[in-house]
C-alpha cells in the first residue's frame, strides 16, 4: 500500500511538472522596428517603433504601441516666394491600443499577427512664411488625429525566444481617411 501511494504520489508531481511546460502561458513580450514611413501617399520619411503587450493562453494578444516618425517635403513651392523652395519637416507620435490573434504554425517558427486597434496622433509642422517687415519666419502648426490603426505582422521565432519579422501598419483617421502607412523589420523578446 505504500508503495502504491508513493507511486501514484510520484506520478502526480511528474505529469504536472511535464504537463506545465506543453501547455501554452500567458507571456509578456517587446518589440521594436524602424524602417519606411509615409504620410498620404505623399511624404516619406522614417518611423520608429516600440510596442509592449501580453499574450494570454488562448492566443489573443493586446499591447501598446508608440511610433515616432519624421520626414521631409523637400519639393514645396511657395507662390509668395516665386525664387525659393523651402522645405516643410513633419513629426509624427501615434499611440495605438492594439489587439490581435496569433496564428502560429505546428513547429511553432513562424507567426502571423493580425492586429487592430484605435489611435491617437500628434503631428508637428514646421515651415517658412513671409513676415510684414520683408523677412522669414518659421511657422509650427501641430494637429491632433484619432482613428484606427491596422497591421499585418509575420514573425520567424527562435527557441530562445527572440523573433524576427516584418510589420506592416496602416491608419485611417475619422476626419482624414487613410494617412500613416509603415512597413518595417521588427524584432521581438519574449519575456518568459
């Protein structure tokens, strides 16, 4: 009878012990990219990504993400300055509430996410105008968006838990239609 309890005893801890380790987790993660950034199909620049979340059991995942962007409109044309172009310089923060499902392969290597959630932006920008006294200024305009923000991410993971991949994300703001566009390299940490 002893034996008997210290067997089945033994059992127990060994199939939870082992049962653990297959069974999927919450997991928290970051992620990081920089690569091409547009604005209406009209300005390019370069974006900065930096994103935190969770992924829970079930393959849901929600996170945070901050993006900082800059670029440059190196071809406008003033008609109140006919001999110069100037430039405008344009900065983006966008935050946006994310929330995704993670398709995973059987090997477990490679992820699609797509991810949806709303956004708020921040612009800045910065150009020239004509003063009464005969000279030049620099003007900032700031403009505030919200909207939702969309993304399609692929991710090739490592057993140690480091992925890499590519993100692409678009916005469609409610009083501009679609605006920032961004396709970048990531890399991510999973923090288990």
């Amino acid at each position: 009878m002893k034996n008997l309890f210290s067997i089945t005893l033994f059992s127990i801890i060994v199939l939870n012990l082992y049962g653990q380790k297959d069974e999927p987790k919450t997991v928290p993660f970051i992620k990081t990219g920089y690569g091409y950034f547009n604005d209406g199909l009209m300005i390019d620049g370069n974006a900065l990504s930096s994103e935190i979340g969770m992924k829970l059991k079930n393959g849901y995942i929600f996170s945070l993400k901050m993006n900082f962007a800059d670029a440059v409109n190196d071809i406008a044309f003033y008609p109140d300055m006919p001999d110069w172009e100037w430039n405008f310089i344009y900065s983006y923060k966008w935050t946006t509430l994310n929330v995704g499902y993670e398709l995973i392969t059987k090997n477990r290597r490679h992820s699609i996410i797509p991810m949806m959630g709303p956004f708020y932006a921040y612009e800045l920008t910065t150009y020239p105008v004509n003063t009464d006294e005969g000279g030049v200024e620099l003007r900032k305009d700031i403009r505030a968006t919200i909207g939702i923000d969309l993304s399609l991410q692929y991710l090739y993971n490592f057993k140690n838990g480091i992925s890499v991949g590519l993100n692409a994300s678009g916005c469609l703001a409610f009083q501009y239609g679609p605006t920032y566009l961004t396709v970048m390299p990531v890399v991510a940490i999973k923090l288990e």
